[in-house]
C-alpha cells in the first residue's frame, strides 16, 4: 500500500495514474520461495539482461577513462556524430532522405515518446491508441490530462484506419502505433502504415510509429514506405530505442526522426527534464551502428527462432490460444474461470512464473482473459520448461 501524502497537495493526473505495471509485478515476489528444482522464470520484462558485446563495453571504457568530454553536458538534442549516422543508416534502410537535424537523440523511447507527446497534446486533448496499449504510453498521456482513446483491434491485433477515422474529433492531436507491437508481438503491414498516414494527413494530426524492436522484425527489406515520400515530415514522427539492439537498456538511448521544427519544440522539453542525453550511452550506440551490424544479425535471429519455439509449443496447450507472436512478445488468451491479473498472481507460487497480465494492457474491465510473455531473456530450453509448468499447472 502506498503512504498517503500526508496534507501536501498531488497533481490529480498523477494519483489518478495506475502504478508502474511491472513494478508492480515484481513485488508479487514478495515472500515467494522458489524451490532449486523450480527457480522463478521471468518472463515478464523486455528487456534483455545480458552484457552488451566485449567491443561495445570497451569502446564505452575507453571513452569513460579517455575522453573527458564524455562527462560533461552535450548538445540537448544529441552527438552530432550520432545524429548523421542515424540520418544516413535511416535513409539507406527505408529508402528516404532523412538529414541529421530531423534526429534528435534522447533518454531512451520512452523519453523520445513523452517529448513528442508534449508538443503535440495537452489537458484535454485526445491521442488515439491501439489496444492492448504499450502501457508506458497510457501512463504518460494520464499524468498529463490527455484523453488516450483506445483504438480496438480486432482478432489478429492489426488497427484498421477505417476504424480510427471514426474515433477522431476536434480535440484529436495524434495517432500512435507500435510496430512490431508490444505487447502483441504482431508486425504491421507496410499498407496498414500507409493507410494511417494518409488518415493523419488528411486530418492534420500526427502519425507517430514507435519501431523500438524493428531489429527483430521477422520481414526482410524496409517494414514500410513512410519515408520514401518526400513529405514525410509533415505527418510521420518515428521512434527508435538502442537499448535492445545493442543491450543498453542501463544507458537509456532513444532517438525521435521528424521535422526540424517539430523537434525545435522537442529541444525545450529535453533542455528542462535531462539537459542532454547521456554521452557515454551515446558514444556506445554509435559504436554498435558503426560495427554490430553482423552481431545484431545474430541477435536478431536467435530472437526468431525462440518466437518459433513459442509458437510451436502452443501445440501442447490446447486450450490456450496465441494471439499475436513477435519481437520479444507473444500475447495468448488463457482457459481459465478468473481474470488474468488473479492468474498471473497465483502463477508465481503454483508454477514460478512472472507474467504480466492483459489487464495491465487494455482500459479498466477489459483483458481479463489475455497475458503477456516476453521472451526476450528465456531460451529454447526456458520456453519449453515455461510450456511444460504450464502444461501441468494446477491451481
């Protein structure tokens, strides 16, 4: 239980802002022993726990002991170094002109997303969401006043654009979508995108696409066509996180790709909440641009062939039923009489499990059926001990 806050004042939108989801997962840990036959499987979290590789650390050394400007204030909006490479690696992977001062480089996505945000929407307005919702996203549009609208996706998680169009109303600012999706996993078509960039155009909102985890996207080639249009600044903001890639979640490196403008406005937001990003976790993600591309190739396909493995266990479990399966995430529906928030509770004791619930997702009432399991430090011998606890579970 939280401490009241005595007779000091609380931003309403902030009480009102449910509690990190999984923070609070993890102190369902609380008191819980799990026997040595049986240790706890967290698959909760997508984050990778690993190291980064041997080279990245030691550039990261290097500059630690050897550039002293590494530990002083940098540019607000990022290395300028790191900034080209983006543009130029950007620009070649999506066929698009993309130039150093439309990137700026922040504190991880979640930054990238809350300074975006905040030039787009205040008290009062609406922002569109997909559910189930990335429930960060959630989090920062409550903690400002911003109504987020869910957007329902259907029985294969992909948003329809016919169906935001009826959503939208004067007090609409922007549509968000993440892709591949967390917590669905699901990989939007490229004319899923193109569709929902000609809705936002043609209402004068924003398209923001949040491709966090495009590294492990399963397609070949470019997910999407937004930056092949020569306009593309005027509708289409991207988000971009180095932390899964390069294992850098601890240095939290982020990048937003829009207009010049756009990010003049995005410069205030993070002159006043970091000053700058972090210049070491900056040093590192350049270092991984310029020489982890084989290395992420690897990565990349260890991630599928774990999202295979998932896929196939379902086999063994036939009355769960998977949903959505990608990235770090497969997102299923489970047989059980009580709701998922319960289930993933009582999992932790019965089966050693750590999941996160679909309720933790979706607006209030809905996703009581649905969990996510996020595979992202679990491999093919974890998924099937996971498949085989689950398998024999009683409750």
């Amino acid at each position: 239980m939280i401490t009241p806050l005595n007779s000091a004042p609380l931003n309403p939108t902030m009480a009102a802002t449910f509690p990190p989801p999984v923070m609070e997962a993890r102190r369902w840990l609380a008191g819980v022993t799990f026997p040595a036959e049986r240790p706890l499987i967290n698959i909760s979290q997508a984050a990778p726990t690993g190291t980064p590789p041997l080279g990245l650390r030691q550039a990261l050394a290097d500059a630690a002991l050897n550039n002293p400007e590494a530990h002083l204030y940098g540019p607000v909006l990022g290395l300028p170094a790191l900034r080209a490479e983006v543009a130029q690696q950007w620009s070649s992977a999506y066929a698009g002109t993309i130039t150093p001062t439309q990137v700026a480089i922040t504190q991880g996505c979640n930054q990238a997303f809350c300074a975006v945000m905040a030039t787009l929407a205040g008290a009062g307005d609406e922002v569109i969401l997909p559910t189930p919702w990335y429930f960060n996203h959630k989090m920062w549009l409550d903690m400002q006043g911003v109504a987020a609208v869910p957007l329902p996706t259907g029985p294969g998680l992909i948003p329809d654009a016919d169906v935001a169009a009826a959503l939208i109303t004067p007090s609409t600012r922007a549509i968000v979508l993440v892709s591949p999706n967390n917590p669905a996993g699901v990989e939007y078509p490229a004319t899923t995108l193109a569709a929902f960039r000609s809705l936002a155009r043609s209402r004068g909102l924003a398209l923001i696409v949040d491709e966090t985890y495009r590294d492990f996207d399963s397609r070949s080639g470019r997910p999407h066509e937004l930056f092949t249009n020569p306009d593309w600044s005027d509708t289409f903001i991207h988000l971009y996180s180095f932390s899964k890639a390069y294992r850098l979640t601890g240095h939290r490196v982020g990048a937003v790709v829009a207009s010049e403008a756009r990010l003049a406005e995005v410069e205030k937001f993070l002159d006043t909440v970091a000053i700058c990003p972090s210049q070491l976790g900056q040093i590192g993600a350049l270092w991984g641009l310029q020489n982890l591309s084989q290395w992420v190739a690897g990565e990349r396909a260890e991630i599928l062939a774990r999202r295979a493995a998932l896929t196939a266990g379902f086999a063994a479990l036939p009355d769960w039923r998977l949903l959505g399966c990608g990235a770090y995430f497969a997102y299923v529906e489970h047989p059980y009489p009580i709701a998922s928030d319960e289930l993933c509770k009582r999992l932790v004791a019965a089966a050693g499990l750590l999941m996160l619930p679909g309720t933790m997702f979706m607006p209030a009432g809905q996703g009581r059926t649905q969990i996510r399991i996020a595979y992202a430090n679990v491999d093919a011998t974890g998924i099937a001990e996971v498949f085989r606890r689950l398998a024999t579970l009683t409750l």
